[in-house]
C-alpha cells in the first residue's frame, strides 16, 4: 500500500517537473512525458487508496491524511481530464505541482500514526460518508485546477505585458480562461452536491440540517465563493484577471476549510463535530 503511494509520489514530482519544461520549451516529448508520469500517478494513487480501503475495511476518506491522498487524486484526474479535452498541456505546470505539494504535505506533515488506517469513528459508519466526502474530494480537486488555470492567465498576462510572445509560456489569455472557467463548472456541482449530502447526513446523524458548525460555514462560504465567479461570467460577462483572481481566493478558502478549520478550533477551544 505504502509502495503505491511512494511512486505516485515520485510520478508526481515527474509530471510536474516535465509539464514545467513543456511550458518553457514547448517540446512535445516534454508535455507527451507529463502527461504519461501525470497518468501513471493517478493509477499508482488509484491502486493505493483501493488497497488501503480494502484493508481498513472502509472507504480511505476518513482522516485528513485519506483525504489528503483523495485530494491529490482528483487534482490529476481532473486535470488530465481537461487536458484530453482542451488538449491544453501547459495547465500541468500549474496544476500538478498543486497535487504534488499536497502529496508533500501528506507525506511528511503528518505523523507516522496518523497515516495509519485507523478504525472507523461510530459517527462515520453510514453510507452518507463515501456521497459527502467523496464529492468534498472531487470539487476541491476542480478547484485545485482552476487555481492552476488562474495562476496560468495571469502569468500570460504578465509575459504579454512584458512585450512576449504568444508562442512561449502559457497559451492565450482566452484559452486559460476557457481552462479556468471549465474547471470550476466541473467541481460546482460536486461541492452542491457535498453540501446537501452533508445536510442530510447531519440530519440522519444528529436531527438537524445545519448547524452553523465551523466547516459547515466555512464550506458554504467557498461554495458562495465560486457560486459569484459563476454568476458574474454568465450575467455580466467577466472575464480576465477579476476572475483569475477570484479562483485563486477560491482555492484559498478551500485549503482553509480544509486544513485552517481544524488547525483554528483546536486553536482556539471551538466545538466542531468536523474536528477528529
């Protein structure tokens, strides 16, 4: 189990490094290479999380280090499914070193124990918890990758204001807001999705919907967040560096509600049913 996430880890590290080539030099065996060490990654992780699920006997989404691994699987999926999409490689060098800096932190910010599998919590045992968590892991993956892509705009706006060509760096600034903006459709309805099955699962577990705990506001403010990135495209039109910007406060949210959440309740003293 330990092997599969190790070479995922250096798979990683690979695709990251060769996307970040294939930006700077624009060699088809550089994006081809990202591209096959970004995949065999994602099989690698694939092979890891099945396996420790299997062997803790529940779905690998129960602890911060499972879902960290959760995380950085939905970064690569998703970005490699938009590239087969937009057939956009340059992303990669934006996006992958996202998944392998989460990688990173699973690795070796969390304690040896920790990364342990671990029974399941009384209050975890539901199916509710492979809907809610799952589609937590696959939005803020999405988001992950619109980061990548709003990082990606404004460095092409930075090269052409510095008088660069298009033929070097990130493709057009209308491609990565294309990138951008596809990103985030893909992960909304995941996040929606995350919060009613929450909803539910609070109901079923506890007797009620909402309970204004900490990660519960902290996961409607993200979801308000890119709810507003959506809204302005379609009704008034925005486009460029505004969006670009608002994507990256998004994936700041996310991050914080994923790790700052716990990290400020156990802080501070705050009740949170979301902190183990």
């Amino acid at each position: 189990m330990a092997r599969f996430f190790t070479i995922a880890y250096f798979c990683l590290l690979t695709a990251g490094v060769a996307y970040i080539a294939h930006l700077l030099w624009k060699r088809r065996i550089t994006g081809y290479g990202g591209t096959v060490a970004g995949a065999l990654g994602l099989a690698t992780l694939s092979a890891g999380l099945i396996s420790r699920g299997l062997r803790s006997g529940h779905w690998p989404l129960t602890s911060t280090y499972e879902f960290s691994l959760a995380f950085v699987w939905s970064i690569v999926l998703v970005y490699l499914l938009l590239e087969r999409v937009m057939g956009v490689r340059e992303g990669g060098a934006f996006a992958l070193p996202i998944a392998f800096l989460l990688h990173t932190y699973a690795r070796f910010a969390i304690s040896d124990s920790a990364q342990a599998p671990q029974p399941l919590l009384p209050a975890l045992r539901s199916s509710w918890l492979q809907l809610h968590a799952g589609t937590a892991a696959i939005a803020y993956g999405a988001f992950a990758v619109a980061c990548g892509g709003g990082l990606m705009y404004l460095a092409r706006e930075f090269i052409n204001r510095r008088g660069g060509s298009e033929g070097i760096g990130p493709p057009s600034l209308q491609i990565s807001d294309r990138f951008t903006y596809w990103a985030v459709a893909f992960g909304y309805p995941f996040m929606s999705l995350a919060i009613i099955t929450g909803a539910i699962w609070a109901q079923v577990a506890w007797g009620r919907y909402w309970g204004w705990d900490i990660k519960e506001t902290w996961a409607l403010i993200t979801w308000l967040i890119y709810t507003l990135f959506l809204h302005l495209r379609a009704v008034k039109g925005w486009r460029g560096r505004p969006v670009a910007v608002l994507v990256i406060v998004g994936f700041a949210a996310v991050l914080f509600t994923f790790l700052g959440v716990g990290w400020l309740a156990r802080r501070v003293g705050l009740e949170s049913l979301h902190v183990y």
